[in-house]
C-alpha cells in the first residue's frame, strides 16, 4: 500500500482524537469551566451529532475544490477550533469549538477517504479504506488514554493545543506529500435521495448504524464491566485496554483486506455474521482473564471491521452515488454511537451490566439480517443506469 495512503490515515488519526478525548477529562474540564459534570459530558455528545450532521455536507465541498487543498483547509480550521478550546474562558466557547473540530474532522475523513480509493487501482480500493480506518479506529480507542495523560501531566487546555500541535506537523507533511486531485463532479441533493431510495443501499447504511450500536452498547461501558463483571483490578484496565485498542486497530484493515478478498457482497454479510458470534462469545469468557482477553479482542477486532466493508459495498453496488454513500455512512457510523450508548444506558438502568453483551448482539443480528436482505434484494435497472 502507498505511503500516501498511510498519510491520509494519520490525518484521520490526529483530528478523529478529538472525539472521545474529552471522555477521560470530564471532572477537570468540569472544574475548570465551572460547569456540572453531566453538562460538561456533552460536549462528545455534541461533537458526535456535529460530525453526524455535517458528513453529508461535507461531500459537497469535495465535489468543487482540489481534494489535498480542501484536505489542507480542513486541516487549518481544526487547528484554529483547538486552539480556541485551550484559550476558552467559558463553556459556550468551548462547545462551539468542539462543533467546529467535529466539521473539519467530518471533512477529513471524508477527502481522505475520496484521495485513497483514487490512488489504487480498483483491485486494490477495499485495502485503501481499510488503511483509513485503521487511523479512524485507532483514533476512537486511543483518545481516551491519551487525553487522560496529557491531562495528568499538563492540564485539560494543554490536551487540546497538544492536538492543535500536532495537527500543525500533520498539515506540514500532507502539503507537499500527497498529489494534487482535482474534486469529483458536483453532487447534488438528488444524489442523497436517489442513494437512499434504492433498498439495497439503504439496508447498508442500516448495517453501519445497528453494527457500531452493537459495539457501543458494551464499549461505552467497557471499563465497569470488565471491573464489575469480569472482576479485572483496576491495576490491569490499562493493559486490558490497551489489547483491545491493537485488536480494533488491526480490524479496520483487516476489513479492507476481506472486502478485496471475498468481495464486499459477501463480506457485507460474513464481518457481521463474525461479530455476532465474538460478541455472543463474550459472557461465556468472564470466568478468567486469560479467557475473556482473547475474546475480547476478537471482538474488538471484528466490530471495526465493518466500516471498509460497508463503504466498499457502497462504491460497488451504488457507484452513481458512491460519493453522497460515503457521506451518509459517516453519517452513519456517529448515529450507531448514540444508538448504543443510549441502549446500554438504558439496559443499565433496567436490568444490570451482565445485559450488555446480549442487548449489543440483538442490534448485530438486526444487522446481519439488514445485510442479507441488502445483497438478495435486486439491483434497481434506473440506478444502474444512471
């Protein structure tokens, strides 16, 4: 795989930490802005929706300017959102901020995306999406660590200039580092409703949303269960952690290779098929820590598997929409987090811990029966001919 492509991985990497980083700080950001605990926990619930909202938005920029200079722009903006984040004074400032980091992180993943699938012949496209979700998982499991160490170390402003830091070495090496695409042809609001009207597609969208809110059903509250349920000390949470941030790591290519390997049509059908069997697994492997470890991570392994394998299946069941598709399941993706964060808690507050692994497995069977019906249903004449 071109280095450029990796490139593009790392600037998903470095703006997707701004997601969950704020997770690990709650208490101090809490104290510092003088704000409730609870109000200052939106502030990634606002960042989620923000990204969510703007995906779509955001392929219609890519469809009018040079791709590494939009690249670059968004880029900039995430480093002046940062910036604004560690110098704010009150709570109102620092949730703006957060909305604009989460358009700029929207757009890049979006025109990395775009730039990677152009770079490799077609053989190859499933791989290159799977490189940038290596950075977009890595990004989703590190930031919460990473955001508590710099915290500890120099405060909550500084977690966010760090992030405007780095941003700033990553805008110095894509510039001259990466080729100049010009945009694709302008997408017009038709393009979404003509996407989401073919069936097929649709029910691809529905597997991205019901497989992350499976996974995020448990992950959100990952730590009390492997404490509570797995009786894991609280010593160990950071190794344990730590494996499975490396096993959703290696899933987000893992994907790519699949969706090259078996072709996304079944892919689509056999990484959801492969989750629920690792997520149906899980409650059978809390007896010892050498059991539920491996478990675990086979688990995290197949949950970000799933999305180079929807937006591969996009770009080849729907290539008249593939651009708008891309968009949506970003889109996607940030409302199967809420969707799972809000049925834990729910499952939580009605029942118990132990409920989580079985609430997130009826969300994955909801998502392979999406992807089944997705790949038998036929392909509508009108869209594939344009």
């Amino acid at each position: 795989m071109s280095a450029r492509v990796w490139l593009l991985a790392l600037a998903t990497f470095v703006t997707g930490l701004a997601e969950n980083i704020t997770v690990g700080i709650l208490p101090a950001l809490a104290q510092g802005l003088q704000a409730p605990l609870g109000i200052a926990g939106q502030l990634t619930t606002a960042f989620s929706l923000s990204f969510a909202a703007v995906a779509p938005l955001a392929s219609r920029f890519a469809s009018r300017w040079e791709l590494c200079r939009l690249l670059c722009a968004a880029l900039g903006f995430f480093i002046a959102c940062n910036l604004t984040a560690a110098l704010a004074n009150g709570y109102a400032l620092l949730l703006a901020a957060r909305i604009g980091m989460a358009a700029a992180s929207a757009l890049t993943c979006l025109v990395a995306t775009l730039m990677a699938t152009r770079m490799v012949p077609p053989r190859q496209r499933g791989r290159a999406i799977g490189v940038i979700f290596v950075g977009i998982s890595g990004s989703l499991v590190l930031g919460v660590p990473a955001g508590m160490l710099v915290c500890e170390w120099l405060g909550w402003r500084a977690v966010f200039a760090g992030l405007a830091a780095l941003v700033g070495a990553m805008l110095l090496l894509a510039r001259p580092g990466l080729p100049r695409f010009r945009g694709s042809e302008r997408i017009a609001a038709a393009a979404y409703l003509q996407h989401l009207r073919d069936a097929r597609l649709a029910s691809a969208q529905a597997v991205s949303i019901l497989m992350i809110g499976g996974h995020f059903t448990l992950f959100a509250y990952l730590a009390p269960y492997a404490q509570q349920v797995v009786q894991i000390p609280a010593a160990w949470l950071a190794p344990v952690f730590g494996a499975f941030g490396i096993a959703g790591v290696g899933g987000g290519y893992l994907g790519g290779w699949v969706a090259d390997a078996l072709g996304p049509r079944r892919a689509i059908v056999a990484v959801p098929l492969l989750y629920l069997a690792s997520l149906l697994a899980l409650p059978w492997c809390v007896g010892t820590l050498p059991g539920f470890v491996p478990a675990m991570m086979a688990w995290g392994c197949a949950s970000w598997m799933i999305s180079p394998v929807v937006q591969s299946y996009l770009a080849a069941s729907g290539p008249e929409t593939a651009q708008a598709g891309m968009g949506l399941n970003l889109s996607a993706m940030h409302l199967g987090v809420g969707l799972g964060t809000a049925v834990g808690g729910m499952v939580i507050a009605a029942a118990a811990l132990e409920q989580l692994p079985w609430a997130g497995a009826l969300l994955a069977a909801a998502a392979l029966g999406c992807a089944v019906w997705s790949v038998r249903r036929p392909q509508r004449r009108a869209l594939a001919a344009g």
